[in-house]
C-alpha cells in the first residue's frame, strides 16, 4: 500500500438559495479551479466515468439523488477540457431498473444532452470479474467494466442520512452501487462497509464529488426529507470528503460507519487535522440535521419479534415500514388482513405467539429466525439472507395489494 495522498476538499457555495436559479455548471468549474490549484490532477483527455447515487427514482431536490444538472455540468466542463468519453453509470434499488431510476430523475436526458453516455452497470455484458486477494470475506465480485477501465473514474455522491449506524451515505457508501444486486443482499450485513472499503481499494477514484444543495435528513436514505444547504462538495479522497460532510451537517465524527471502515482498511484520511479545506469557514454555513430515528417497537402499527438482526433486515423492513406510513398502506394491510406481525433475527422468541397469530399474519422474515417460527404452516417465511425488496413485495402481496407496490 502506498503512501496516502495529501487530501484536499473544496467547499462551493451556490449564490444563490432559489434552486431554479442555481448555476450547477459554474459550481462544477469553480470546484475544479479549486482542486486544480492545490496541485490535485483534472482530466483532460481519455475516456471518464461517472458514478452519480440513483438508487430510487425521487428527484435531487427531494434530497434522495444526485442533482442532473451537476452530472450534466460536469460532462460538458470535462469535454471542453479534452475528455474523449464520459460514461455515466449507477445501479438502482432492487425493486426498480436503472432505465425507470435515470429517465424518472431527469439523468438519462441531462446526461445525454451533455454529451455524455449511459450505462446500465447491471446488464451482464457490462460487467468483469475482479479479484480481493487481501479479502477475507470474498475472493472475486464483478464490477462494472467500463468504470474499471476508464482512465479517470470520478464518484459523485449525495448528502443525505442513512438508517443504518444512524449515520449518513456520502462517497464512501457510494460505492454500494458498484455491487451487483446479488451481492449488495448477500452482504448488507455487519461486513458490507469492509467490503465496500476493499472495492474502493481495487478501484479507487480520481475524484469525488457530492451534492449537498439539498440535503436528507430524518429517516433516510430513501425517505429523507430536503434540507437547503446550498453546497457543492469536491476532494481527491472520499474520507476526507464525508468527514467535512458531516461536519457541514453537524453528525459526530464518530458515526461515520462506512468512512472509519475505510479509513481502517487505508482508502483515506479521516482525522481532521490532516484535512485540507478550501473554501468558506464550515462554523459560518453549518446546519445541524435531524437523524434517523432507528426504534422499530410501537412504531408503526404492527406487532415486532426481534432477535439478533443484521443491518440488511433492518434497513429493508424500516423501508417498508416508512413507505407505507408514508404512502398509508398501513390502513389498507389493517383493513385486508387484520394486524401483523414480523418476525427478524436468528434467535427471537415469541411469548404471544397464539395471540399475534390471531390478530392478523405472521410474517417470518430472512433465513435465521428460529426453524419452529420458518416452518410453522399459520406463518409466512419471507426467505433470503437479506431478503431485501422481497419483504415489501411478499408482505403486499399476501395482503392482496401487491398493485400498490413494493415500496
């Protein structure tokens, strides 16, 4: 492992706090202007790819997406400057295609209209086989290949809260989507941010960007709720990056569940004082955020066994629960079925077990909860380790709603 780069983050105000109004173009070249004077490399030729976060089909001002308008600003900079090729790429949610996710958002067109190319990063064709010889939790995945073999790969994340270590997604969690879909399910578990943190070795990027014009707060990352803050934020290291992030949105340091994995594994600089900042003074533009919420018992209005549940469990089934709070799906659950129960976690118990069985349907959730609950006939086993999109849509579609959707 080499020597750790010196990392340097630039912070851009917009000037303006009316989002139609905002020049997202010029926010891109001053970012550049910025980084390029600190002696940090700006591609001029070759071929680029970009890794935006569209995992769900909501626009960047509902603070869920990379803004289009900064994809588009950059690819059009990026051409000026020499740049032969620029792909843009990511992978969505499960319960949803790229194509859905890119045209929905605005990106397919931004995107093509800049002079740029899409790329579904899921279709077979479109990914390789790499190997994680220092891995001990898997020794090859796939990944995207024009990402791969791009001479410059540029990962331009979303600020924005994340269930899951009540922290955020930024950079470094960015890289999620680089996953297959089999894969991200596989190890949506206690081990996915040591995964991520390999990829990122395996494929570290030239630049990194994130999009904090409208921030998530609240019970993201897919039902977050939009917070101005009026910043574009650029690095040569995606550590660093998510450091300043949260401090731009007051999040203790020590949350950052996906940036300390990493900093661990030697992808980046996460201590403070080794941070470069250029830019506005952050005590003079921070706000400070509302973070997830992450109880599950007398939340919603359902009954919920817990045992020991893994991270994937639990962010898949509180975006269930959230959405259908959201959207009150709820009410129509209560009135088909009567009131559920679920059950997550390899060793819960439950005591009113005849009771909640009476009250409505029982649903038994992923692969570990106990045999006796997974194989009793009144249940219904939602299988998979996790079974991700597939708790919403076996929920729905045991209540005879599955037209509602899964989420």
């Amino acid at each position: 492992m080499g020597e750790k780069k010196r990392p340097v983050v630039s912070i851009v105000q917009s000037n303006t706090p009316i989002y139609d109004d905002v020049d997202f173009k010029g926010m891109i070249q001053r970012s550049l202007e910025n980084l390029e004077a600190e002696g940090i490399p700006i591609p001029s030729s070759g071929n680029v790819f970009i890794k935006p976060n569209m995992v769900v089909p909501f626009p960047a001002r509902e603070s869920l997406t990379t803004e289009p308008k900064f994809i588009s600003g950059l690819i059009a900079t990026l051409r000026e400057r020499g740049v032969k090729r620029v792909f843009v790429g990511d992978s969505s949610a499960s319960y949803i295609t790229l194509d859905e996710c890119f045209e929905s958002t605005g990106m397919a067109s931004a995107v093509l209209e800049a002079g740029g190319e899409v790329v579904d990063i899921d279709a077979t064709s479109e990914r390789v086989e790499v190997e994680l010889p220092d891995s001990d939790i898997i020794e090859r995945l796939t990944v995207p290949r024009k990402a791969l073999e791009a001479d410059f790969l540029i990962n331009f994340g979303k600020i924005k809260t994340h269930r899951v270590g009540n922290s955020m997604t930024g950079c470094v969690k960015n890289y999620v989507g680089f996953l297959a879909q089999d894969t991200r399910l596989k190890y949506h578990q206690t081990r996915l941010p040591k995964l991520v943190s390999e990829l990122h070795l395996a494929m570290p990027e030239s630049l990194c960007f994130a999009d904090a014009m409208i921030v998530g707060e609240g019970n993201g990352p897919d039902i977050s709720k939009p917070r101005f803050l009026g910043v574009l934020l650029s690095a040569n290291d995606p550590v660093a990056l998510d450091t300043i992030a949260a401090e731009l949105i007051t999040l203790n340091r020590s949350d950052l569940l996906f940036p300390w994995a990493a900093y661990f594994e030697g992808v980046g600089e996460i201590e403070r004082n080794r941070i470069h900042v250029v830019g506005p003074d952050i005590r003079n533009i921070a706000i400070n955020i509302e973070k997830p919420v992450p109880i599950l018992h007398n939340r919603f209005p359902c009954n919920v066994v817990l045992g020991g549940m893994c991270d994937g469990c639990f962010a898949w089934f509180m975006a269930a629960c959230l959405f259908w709070e959201k959207d009150r799906i709820w009410e129509k659950i209560h009135e088909s079925k009567g009131k559920p129960t679920f059950m997550l976690g390899f060793n819960a118990d439950d005591l009113k077990f005849e009771k909640h069985l009476a009250q409505g349907p029982y649903f038994v959730v992923g692969d570990c909860p106990p045999e006796r609950f997974r194989n009793d006939p009144r249940t219904v086993h939602i299988q998979g380790c996790c079974p991700g999109p597939a708790i919403a849509e076996k929920t729905l579609e045991h209540c005879q709603l599955q037209e509602e959707g899964a989420l």
